[in-house]
C-alpha cells in the first residue's frame, strides 16, 4: 500500500515550505525558508532532502521561492512544476540554475501524471504573476494545497471537493488587521479579493469543500501580528457549528511559522 505522507516545515509571511512522500517519491510544496533549515526541521522527523524528486512553486514571492538557488545547486536532477507566470517572476539567481530539463509547466485544464501519483493545478487569486493551488492524488487519496488567495470562485468548488487532508490559508482576523499599526495600503492589500483569506472566509470555503473522505485539515499562512491560532480556531468551531458540521470529526490543526508540524499519514 502506498502512503501519502506530510509534514509542514513552515508556513507563514517569513517562509513556506511543505514536504510529501508519495510511493517514495520526494516532494516539496514552496521553499521559502533557508536550504540547511529545510533540513534540520526534516531531520526532526528521520526524513531529508536526499534524492528530492520534485518542487511544485505556488507563486513568485520570496516567501515561497528563498531556498530555490541552493536546492538546485544541490540537487541539480529536480524537476521543478510551476506555472509560465511564476517561471517569468522568478529571481534571476534562480534563472541561471534552472536548466530545460528542469522546468515542467502546469497546464489547468488537466491533471498532471508523475510516477504513482497525478497533480492537478487550479488558479488561485493573488497579487503574484500567476498564482496557483495543488491536488495531490494517489489512488483513493488525496491532500489539497491552498494558501495566498483573496477568495476562491464558486465556478472551481468541484475540483477540489472531498479530500482526505486540505492545507488551507486561514490569514488573519479582521479586527486584529484593522487595528493593527499595519499601513493602510497594506491592510487593503490583505483584504482584497488578491489578498489572503481570513479565518471566517477560509471556514466558510473549507466548509463546502470537505467531503466523506476529509479527516485533515490544516490552517496555513497565519500571520503572526493579526491572528492567533485561538482566532482561527474559534472561527473554524463557528462557521462549522453555523453550517451543520461536527468540527470533532476533523483533525484540525495550526500550521507554524518557525517549527515543523506533525507528520500526517494517509
């Protein structure tokens, strides 16, 4: 039986990184914290980088993107899956390394097959070139990747229904945003439909998508000036408790910033 399996290394506005095995096949989901804390925080987990197949790029902001340089300085073979946006935004250190052979280019209108498992990519709405989420799938299992979007449409709600595990953006709460000493421009930015979801839209979002198979489900991205991982949990307890569901039939938990979370299997 193959398993699918998770660790979030970081996550956050500092560095984004997530790790998955599939049928012995290493993925990285971002690489926004340094190469050598990629490492310590894998090594905590008996896991690293070794051998690492793949890197799926969300979009072209440092916070995704820091580590890029040295993982393929160190693991020249990687195949790196993103989209033509994020490929043209990304830094010119990282163009320098990547090579033909390196690159695959998502297409959105179907899945992509790689060894035991298929990744499907769907648009997301940020202020990035062109951003996007992920569907992991290996056989009967699946895990959805979604952070830094502003909203996400009700046209694209199927495509990613009824996951076994979802890590999903729950940003900020929207009082703490507004009172915060933040620039205004910048709270507007959050705000924005290109912005990050706050806890409540997240809930409401996660809330139409789980399914029979959901058991997981990750909060990413909190910022750490205007949220709490309390905020975000009540806000989840009560949109759920409002539409019906049962939050003790899920696994919920608070991705961090600075220490790796607890390793998921599938």
């Amino acid at each position: 039986m193959i398993h699918v399996t998770i660790v979030v290394l970081a996550s956050g506005s500092k560095g984004n990184a997530t790790y998955i095995e599939i049928g012995g096949k290493k993925i990285l989901v971002d690489a926004g914290i340094s190469y050598r804390q990629l490492n310590l925080r894998l090594a905590k987990k008996t896991k690293n980088l070794d051998n690492l197949d793949y890197v799926f790029l969300t979009h072209e902001h440092s916070d995704h993107v820091r580590a890029l340089p040295m993982v393929l300085k160190h693991h020249r073979n990687v195949k790196m899956i993103m989209t033509k946006g994020t490929y043209q935004g990304l830094p010119k250190v990282v163009h320098t390394r990547l090579g033909e052979d390196n690159i695959i280019l998502v297409d959105f209108s179907m899945p992509m097959l790689f060894d035991t498992f298929t990744a499907e990519a769907f648009m997301i709405h940020h202020d990035a070139i062109e951003p996007c989420g992920y569907r992991f799938t290996e056989k009967d299992k699946s895990l959805v990747y979604l952070t830094d979007s502003g909203y996400y449409p009700d046209k694209e709600i199927e495509r990613i229904k009824n996951a076994n595990a979802y890590i999903i953006e729950a940003n900020h709460d929207p009082d703490l945003l507004l009172d915060s000493e933040r620039p205004w421009m910048l709270k507007r930015r959050i705000l924005d439909d290109q912005g990050h979801l706050s806890n409540e839209d997240s809930a409401y979002l996660l809330s139409r998508l789980i399914g029979k198979k959901t058991k997981y489900i990750i909060l990413a991205h909190l910022s750490e000036e205007c949220n709490t991982e309390s905020a975000a949990l009540r806000a989840y307890e009560d949109v759920f408790g409002k539409t019906g569901l049962d939050i003790t039939e899920f696994v919920l938990s608070c991705a961090r910033q600075h220490i790796e979370s607890e390793e998921i299997i599938l």
